[in-house]
C-alpha cells in the first residue's frame, strides 16, 4: 500500500509544482493520474522514488517511509518500485538483455553487474520477463534496434525485473501511436491484475485513461482536484480540470471501442543531434 | 559600424604586419625564389639507400604515438569525469582544477613539451611517450567531458530508479553512453599524435625527427627527402587507419 | 506471446562479444597484446640518467611556483610580440588565401579540375606538421618571423579550406535550389545562398584557427622561424627553468583568455 501524506514540491525557481497532495493507493490498484501539461504529474511520481526530492510531507510504500530514509535506504526503496518512462529511457548502446537485467543492479554487487554476472534465477527471470512481453526474439537486440512498442516492452520488463512493490509509469504511451499505445496499457493493465501490483500511471490521453482504469485522480496545478472512478469524469470535471473545452466528443469516447481517430498527439521528442558540421568544428578547434 | 570594425581589422593588421617585419632582412626575402630551387634540386635524386636505417627509428616513432596515447587515457578519463559538470563531486572546486590541467595540457605543444622532458628525464623514446602522453591528456579530456555532459539524463534517471549505486549507474548509464564518443576520440587523437611524435625527434625525443635533425645539421638534402617522403607515407596510413576504425564505431 | 511454463527458461546469459568471428577477435587481442610487448620491451631507458635528471624536474617545478618573469622580461617581450603579430598577419592572411581555396575544394559548386588542384593544395598542406614547413621557410626566407608568418598561413590554409569546403558541401541544398530557380549566376549563388549559411561557421573556424596559430607560434622558434619559441629554447638551454616557466604561464594565460574571447566573439556572432 502506497500512502501519501501533504506532499509538496517547491523547485529552487520557486515554481510550486505540488501542494499539499494526499491520496492512498491500495493493493493491486492501478491509478491513473491525469491532468494538464505543467500540473505536476511528472513530479509527483518522482517525488515518490525521489528522484525528484519533495519539498514537505511523507511518502509510505508499506511499513518504509521512503521521505525519511538516507542514501542507502533508498536505494532498497528504489529497488522495490519498478519505474516506467516517457521516452522509455532504455540504455540504448545495451542490449535488451541488459537493459532488463539493470532491473537486478538494487539486488547484486558492483562487480557481479560489472561483469555481467547476474544470478541465475535474476537471468531465468529476465527470459521469462522478455517472454512475457513478447520479446523472446530480441534479447540480443541493442535496444536502439527496436521500435517504439518493443522499446516500451522491454522498458516494461526492466521495472519488472526489479520485482517491484509498486509501478510508477510516467506517460507510457506519449511517444507511441494509438494502437500501439492501446497494446501497451493493455499489458501493463494485465500483468498489474497477474500480479497484484498498484500502480500510477501519468496519462495525458483521457480516453485512454477511461478505457483502461479504475480509478483516476486529477492534478491541477499542484492540487489534487478530482479522486473517482472514471464514470465520473464529467464536463464539470474536466472543465475543472483542464480548463474550459467542449467535453462531449472525450466523454462520449468512454465507450472504449471507437478510438482509433483519437489522434495521439506525444511524439518522439526530436534528442537534439550534434551536427556533423558543428562536431568537426569542436574536434578541430582543438587540433 | 561593421565598415568600422572591418576597418579596425585592416588596420591592425597593417600594423602587425610592420612590427612583425621590422627587423627582416628584405635581401633574403628576395633571395627566396633562388633558395628554394637551390634546395629542391638539392634534395633530388632522393638517397634510398637511407631508408634501412630509418626503419628503426620509424618503429620508435609509432611507438611514441601509441604508446603515448595509451598513456594518456590513463589520465585522461579522471580528469574528463572530474570536468563534466554532471559527475564532478564538486562544481565550485574541483571541476577549475580539472579545467585547469586540461587547459595547460592543450596551451603547450608537445615539441614544448618534449624539450622539457628532455632536459629532464634525459633524451630518448620515453620523453617522447610522455611529452606526447602530456599534450594529449587535455585533448581527450575536452572532448570526454563534453561527450559525458551531452549524456542523455533520461538514462541515468532511469537506471538510478531502479536503485543501482553510483558506481553502477556509471557503468550501466553513463560508459556506454560516451563509448563511441570515447573510441572515436581516441584513435583522432592517435592519428595526429603520429604526426606530432615525426618531429619530436627535433630536440631529442627519439623517432624519425632525430635523423631528420641529423641530416639537416649535416645538410643532406637527399636524406631529407627519404624522410619527408616516409613521414607522409606514415601520415597518409595513419589518416586511413583512424577513418576506417571511426567508420566502424559509427 | 504464448505462454510456455512448462518450458525451463535459460539461467546464464553472456553478453555478445563485439567482435563476432572468434578467430578474428582473438587474433585482433592477440596482436594488440604482442605488439604493447614489443613495443614497451623496445624503449630503452638510462635510469640512472632519469634519476639525475629528477633534480632538474624538482627545479623545474620551482620554477612553476615562482616563474622569473623579470631577469629575461625584454626577451619575452621581443618573443611575444613575434609570436603574436605572427598569429594576427598569418591568420588573416591564411583566411583570406582559404576562403577561394575552400570553395574551390567544395564538390557541389566547383568544376572538377578546379576541384582537383584545391583538394591537393589542402592535402599538401595538411600533411606536413608546421615544425617541417617552418624549416623549409627558414631555409628559404632566413630566420625570423617572416618564415614563421609564412609557416602558419600555410598550415592555415590546409586547416581552413578543408572545414570550409566541408561546410559548404552539407549546406543545405534547397535554399541554393531556390536561388538558383530566380535565374541566377555562379557568382549570386556564392554570395546569396552560400555566403549567409557558411559565414558563421567560418567566423567560428577562423577563432580557432587564431588560438592554434598562436600556440604553433610557441614552438616554431625552436627551428629559428622567430617568436615565443626562441625565448623559451633559450631559456631551456641556458637551465634557466624559473624563466622558462614565466613564459609557459604566459602562453597558458594567452591561450586561456583568446578561449574566452573567441567563445564571446562566437556568441555575439551567431
């Protein structure tokens, strides 16, 4: 069970990104949190895992007050929450393999990782994970070989093979096309309820949130504006939340079949490439 | 306003120029033409014959390139870690220092450096090793620790959120990230240290410049040809040693 | 996807090794292991002569901590007034000869003979350190600044015009396509199309080149073409180390502070 108590988030700008959010998420629930670009989505999933340090307030994962703990707490907290990401975040010059058995590095020592040497029930893991997400081709792959769906597989089963308490999915499908997207929240819907596993998952695509979970909390600015089942995102909700819009088309939408013209609008954000011009420059200056 | 500033530069230049020749002797100047055929019809026909003995110091040359170059990484990627601003422990002070070794290494040619060796670790092949090693810790950690900077912070979040240690998320986050960049430095900077360790020779520090030395002091053109001609030939290897290796990093 | 528990899953896992064909790979080690043998067991080194010389790296370090900068102060300064009048005449020179030579080396908008002549020019003089070139010009032109001035032009122009026509031909086609379709000559191409793309870039290169034409100026004096170079020979020669280390401050405060002002420069240009 994951509890969090008047949580808040001040960046040294003194932008206040979170204020005062509290909610409990229980076993097995798989919540999704939606709300505006700039609510504090990103933020209040990595003030979970501290990868962002919250500003007051306390975050429970079971009995371990993950706020209060020092360096190396952490890292047995962090271990026991399994993270999913936008650009799915793999090491992309590792092979899929690796990139899943990194999942393993909270559990074994520097040098074990180092050579590649991980125990062999973390390996039968990481193959039957792979083979979980219909990946059992690949595992020899460099992850940048992959496609997008593939990479958000395997970005899947790198948090799996944390063998995690608790998921945190930061906008798993923004890079991804509809279907593809559809076939990614489905697995990870699916392999929550195998395992019993809570998660929250940042979504921006509110169809795609109603389709596929039970829950949704919405974020507005920092505050947690709504807390309910998806039925009960109305115009006056989402009005609430996002601002004023014509709702109907997103609501009438909950009848999760007719969705493919929802154009999804993530893509890939372009990684700024060095020029082949501008490289030369700098490898020349210093000649 | 940009007129003016064009102006500025002419200007300055003319001066430059006036205080650059003030003290030349124009006779020699004009003399050149006849100096310059005088020497190139001195160094023909080249003596070929020279070249058994040019095999060793040949071999020493490419010895000091290497092996400096070697020795260098080993310096090399401290310092780049220790620059880079997303893994120095500290920005305030320890990152000058680094720069600052960084910056001296690069101000000071290796012939410079090669003369300062000399002097004191005595002449030959090892004072090349390091005056090369030396010039080259700054190069290779410039470009390092611009690579580790441009790192894509996604990565290492990620593999720091599944609860690795530091060390872990270097290797598994940051090396293989600026491998490629690594390599790629690495066999660029080779490829002018062979360039570089031809001269060194110059003031003792072993390799084909010292039979170029010699053969000046002695004024045997044709010798010098032998050895231009084999320094390109060396250049010319190298440039094509390091294009194919960084094609097939790339 | 099928689900298969009944089937054991693999319990080792090595990594593909970056080289696929064994036999490749291990001749590959094999050689490099041999040559780094071969090549370590081949420098001689008098120890005892390390040993003596040791002193002389403890006076040298002296030297660092309190550099002479006043018993040779007036050859410094006859020095670095070659050495950076040398930069300023050579770069400017270098550029300016550069700028017709790139374009000539630019495959995209030079005729192939043109092409030819400009890209052996470069390889020319790409391919002699500035130290061999230095002693041809001096041999020419006697010792002084002058063959050094002539030196590092030279060298500026292999450097320049390569990264230039290089820039010239990744520009991007399509704005020399729309200028090309208003029916316009070779010569309005260059300057309407070229010209504003590739201008920074140059103004960028020709910086660097400065900052590189001036620590070339510190070691050419070693081979008699004047400047900083001579001073600091000198100063090796005569066991002068405390003066030896005021010119090598000097040069690293020079180098540091054009670092500076060419990223300034570039910033404002761009």
């Amino acid at each position: 069970m994951l509890r969090l108590t008047n949580l808040s988030k001040v960046y040294a700008t003194g932008d206040r990104a979170l204020t005062d959010v509290s909610f409990t998420v229980e076993p097995g629930q798989v919540v999704g949190l939606i709300g505006p670009s700039g609510a504090g989505k990103s933020t209040l999933i990595r003030c979970i895992n501290r990868l962002v340090e919250p500003t007051s307030g306390q975050v429970h994962l079971g009995d371990m007050e993950i706020t209060g703990m020092r360096r190396h707490g952490l890292r047995r907290a962090r271990r026991r929450i399994g993270m999913i990401f936008q650009e799915y975040a793999l090491v992309e010059r590792l092979t899929v393999m690796e990139n899943v058995l990194s999942g393993q590095l909270g559990y074994v020592g520097f040098w074990r990782s180092f050579f590649r040497k991980f125990p062999p029930e973390a390996v039968a893991n990481a193959y039957r994970l792979l083979d979980r997400v219909g990946l059992s081709a690949h595992v020899d792959k460099r992850a940048d070989a992959l496609s997008g769906g593939q990479r958000q597989r395997v970005g899947i089963a790198r948090a799996l093979a944390q063998n995690p308490d608790l998921l945190l999915i930061d906008e798993p499908t923004a890079s991804l096309d509809p279907k593809t997207s559809r076939q990614i929240m489905r697995l990870i819907v699916e392999i929550c309820d195998e395992r019993g596993l809570p998660a929250i998952i940042n979504i921006h695509d509110v169809a795609l949130a109603q389709q596929f979970v039970r829950r949704i909390i919405g974020l507005q600015s920092g505050h947690v504006v709504f807390d309910g089942s998806p039925d009960g995102l109305d115009a006056e909700v989402l009005t609430k939340i996002y601002g004023e819009e014509d709702w109907s088309a997103t609501i009438r939408k909950t009848d999760d079949d007719v969705d493919e013209d929802l154009a999804d609008e993530g893509e890939p954000a372009g990684v700024v490439q060095e020029t082949e011009a501008a490289r030369r420059e700098r490898m020349a200056g210093l000649t | 306003m940009l007129w003016l500033g064009w102006l500025a530069l002419i200007a300055f230049f003319v001066f430059c120029w006036q205080v650059m020749t003030q003290n030349t002797i124009w006779a020699f100047v004009s003399d050149a033409p006849s100096q310059a055929g005088d020497i190139g019809s001195r160094m023909f026909p080249p003596r070929w014959s020279y070249i058994p003995q040019l095999l060793e110091p040949l071999w020493d040359t490419m010895n000091i390139a290497t092996l400096g170059t070697l020795l260098a990484l080993f310096m090399a990627i401290p310092v780049a870690f220790l620059a880079a601003r997303n893994t120095t422990p500290s920005v305030r002070f320890i990152r000058p220092i680094a720069l600052l070794i960084i910056v001296s290494s690069r101000s000071i040619n290796s012939l410079i450096w090669a003369l300062l060796l000399v002097a004191i670790i005595g002449p030959g092949v090892l004072a090349g090793i390091v005056a090369i090693a030396f010039r080259s810790i700054g190069f290779i950690a410039k470009l390092l620790y611009e690579a580790i900077e441009e790192i894509d912070a996604s990565q290492v979040e990620a593999v720091a959120a599944t609860g690795a240690t530091k060390a872990q998320i270097m290797d598994y986050a940051v090396v293989p990230q600026i491998l490629p960049a690594f390599a790629g430095i690495t066999v660029f900077r080779w490829d002018i240290n062979i360039r570089e360790s031809t001269v060194l020779g110059l003031v003792g520090a072993g390799g084909l410049g010292l039979r170029l030395q010699e053969s000046l002091n002695v004024l045997a053109w044709p010798q010098v040809t032998v050895i231009f001609m084999l320094i390109l030939i060396t250049v010319l290897f190298s440039e094509w040693i390091s294009a194919k290796v960084r094609h097939a990093i790339i | 996807m099928t689900m298969s528990p009944d089937v054991p899953f693999r319990e080792t896992w090595s990594r593909p090794p970056f080289i696929k064909r064994a036999w490749l790979r291990w001749t590959l080690y094999g050689g490099a292991l041999l040559y780094l043998a071969l090549a370590i067991g081949s420098i001689e080194v008098n120890w005892t002569r390390v040993w003596d010389g040791l002193d002389r790296g403890v006076r040298f370090i002296e030297g660092f901590l309190v550099p002479d900068f006043t018993s040779r102060w007036e050859d410094i300064l006859v020095g670095m007034e070659e050495s950076l009048t040398m930069t300023v005449t050579s770069t400017v020179v270098g550029v300016l000869i550069s700028i017709p030579i790139g374009i000539g080396a630019a495959r995209n908008i030079a005729p192939l003979p043109v092409y030819a002549v400009c890209r052996a020019i470069v390889a020319l003089s790409r391919s002699f350190q500035e130290i061999i070139v230095a002693i041809l010009f001096v041999a020419m032109f006697g010792f002084g600044p002058l063959a050094g001035f002539m030196t590092l032009s030279f060298a500026t122009i292999g450097f320049l015009a390569k990264l230039l026509a290089e820039d010239i031909e990744d520009i991007d086609e399509s704005q020399a396509e729309a200028i090309r379709a208003t029916g316009a000559g070779w010569w309005q191409i260059v300057t309407y199309a070229i010209q504003p793309q590739v201008m920074p870039r140059l103004v960028g290169l020709s910086l660097y080149r400065l900052d590189i034409n001036f620590r070339e100026s510190s070691v050419i004096g070693i081979v008699g073409a004047g400047g900083i170079g001579a001073t600091l020979n000198t100063a090796m020669d005569r066991y002068e180390y405390d003066s030896a280390a005021a010119i090598l401050i000097i040069i690293i405060l020079i180098v540091m502070a054009a670092e500076y002002l060419s990223g300034f420069v570039r910033k404002w240009v761009q």
